[in-house]
C-alpha cells in the first residue's frame, strides 16, 4: 500500500497541473503524454491521488521534448510566480518580509508534498534557501531544475522589488541548460552534484517588505467589499471558480477554502443572487467549454479536464443537459462558413 509519507510518491496535480495547461495551450497532447509517462489521466483532477514523483519529473522533460523548447518548465515557473498558485497562498498571504515568507514556505510544502524537505539557514554572511529532494532522479533533471530556481528567484525578485540585486544572489544547482538565457547572470549560477537546489543571497534581503501582490491574492483582500456587510460579489467568486474549476469534484467546502470564506457566506451570497454553488459551477464549466471548443483544437477528453470533469463521456452528457447539443456538434457549427 502507497503511504503519503513514501517519498517515492507525490501529487501529480500539484507537481504537473500548471505545466499540464501550458502544454495543450501549446498543442501538445497531454492524454498521450500522461501515457508514456505511466501517470494516470485521473492524477491531473484528484489532489489526493499519489503517482511515483520520477514519473513525473519525466514528464516535465517530456513536454520540453515534445514542443521542442528547452526552455518551456522555466517559462511556465516565471508566469506561475507572477500571477500566483493556490500552492503558496497563505505564505504569500500573511508573509510581511522575505524570511516571514521563506520560513512559511518551509513549513506550509511540507504539508503538501514529502519528495522534498525545505531548509532556511542564515549565518553573518549569507542566507540560504535550499531545497533537497527525497527521490533520486535517475534521469536527466534539466526541466525541473530550472522550474525550481525560475519559480523561487522570480518570487523573490518580484517579492521584494528594489531590494533584489542579481550580482548579490548565488544559486547552486545541478544543471542550468533549461533557463533561459540572460534570466541571471552567468557568475550568479554554479552547477555541482546538489541534489536539489541553493539559493543564497545577503542575509539583509530576508528583513525586506515582501509582497507579490498576485491578483488571485489581491482579489481577495477586497472582495468583501463597500455595502456595510462586505459581501463577495458575485464575479469575485465565478473568477476564483473558474481559476480552480479543474479540481475535479470541487465541493463547496473546498471552493469555500480556497477563497478563505465560511461555506454557509458563500451559500448565502449566491442565493441572493438568485443562484447556486451547484449552478454557478455549471454555468462556470459550460462558458470555459464552449469557449474551447470554439476557439481551440484540443481533443474532447482534454477539454473535460480542464474543467473538472473525468472523460469526454462525462462531459458529453453535461453539455447535451446545457445546449441539447453534443460538444462535436457545438464544435462543427461553431466554425465560420467557408466562402
């Protein structure tokens, strides 16, 4: 029996969900992908589904493979660590300095993963963030090294703006084929047979104001706003439903947690909207539907992924409850007559 605590094993959701997206924006297959890479479809939808962690770092070289970008793990990481993930937000939430938010990360991934152990050390000279893996990688590690350090600098670099200097920072990592060039200085990088990453930097930097200012996170801080009760909105919470719609099964006590609001608020905000969480959530999924399968190619089964729904036979019969129509059907008259 698979124990959370094996480190051989970690949440595929977690680790490839991001990557995942960008991929089939892209055109890549990601069923296919998923296939080669023995992962199971269902890891993509279900947080609590453990896949072996190798497999999934195999993935992520495989995408780059596939799309033929070195750099493509790097560049998701960069546009990850601007707009915000689900997976920092309450270090990102409550950190008031750099060290508040690194010694949060510290504890807050250990609870969600066990294939890495996070460490914050500081002496009179540096101060170190290091990440160890649990796992040994068998295989090249190209994409998920340069995930790690674009993820980590770039929320540093945003996090405490001026503060940040490249010529003060050291990362010690053991490759840096998959960043792209010109993202740090050459001098600011060292390769060696870590197994995991380093990032040091003046130990001055861990005092600095931080804030990310996600606008996930932003969003949040004012959706209670200006009628005396502070009630959400109601496009406040399609928005943060529709950024987590592929959670598959997305109950209302979990959509609740996301949005770090009590689920009887949530109940009460959209009934007097005139509306449902069950109806919201259908209404979220039919618009993100309709939208691919007008505007992109992506198979049917990847489309019922990404809103939350475990196959295309799934998706089919919800999307005959809303239009009466199948998704093939809707697809074909949705493309401009040809003249």
């Amino acid at each position: 029996m698979r124990k959370k605590s094996d480190p051989k094993f970690t949440r595929a959701m977690l680790v490839l969900y991001p990557l995942a997206k960008a991929f089939t924006s892209r055109g890549g297959d990601i069923e296919a992908l998923l296939i080669r890479n023995g992962i199971p479809l269902g890891a993509l939808t279900d947080p609590a589904m453990l896949v072996d962690a190798s497999a999934c770092y195999s993935a992520m070289e495989d995408m780059a493979e596939t799309l033929g970008d070195p750099y493509f793990g790097a560049k998701v990481a960069i546009e990850t660590a601007r707009k915000g993930t689900p997976a920092f937000r309450d270090s990102a939430t409550h950190a008031l300095t750099l060290g508040d938010f690194l010694s949060r990360v510290v504890v807050e991934v250990s609870k969600q993963v066990d294939n890495v152990r996070y460490s914050l050390s500081i002496t009179a000279g540096a101060a170190s963030f290091e990440l160890q893996r649990t796992v040994k990688v068998p295989k090249p590690s190209t994409q998920l090294d340069a995930i790690g350090v674009a993820l980590y600098v770039t929320m540093i670099k945003k996090g405490i703006g001026e503060t940040f200097d490249p010529k003060d920072i050291l990362i010690t990592v053991p490759t840096t084929q998959g960043l792209p060039p010109g993202f740090l200085p050459k001098r600011a990088l060292i390769t060696s047979q870590i197994d995991g990453l380093r990032i040091s930097f003046p130990p001055n930097w861990l005092g600095a104001p931080f804030s990310l200012g996600w606008d996930l996170l932003e969003k949040s801080r004012g959706e209670f706003a200006a009628d005396g009760a502070r009630e959400a909105t109601l496009s406040y919470l399609r928005h943060i439903l529709k950024d987590n719609i592929a959670y598959e099964d997305l109950t209302l006590n979990g959509f609740a947690s996301i949005c770090r609001v009590h689920p009887r608020r949530i109940q009460r905000i959209l009934w007097a909207q005139g509306t449902s969480y069950s109806q919201m959530k259908d209404d979220v999924r039919q618009s993100i539907t309709e939208d691919l399968l007008s505007n992109t190619t992506l198979p049917i089964a990847q489309i019922a992924l990404q809103v939350g729904l475990s196959g295309p036979a799934v998706l089919d019969r919800a999307f005959r409850r809303w239009t009466g129509r199948t998704p093939t059907q809707f697809r074909a008259e949705s493309k401009p007559e040809q003249v």
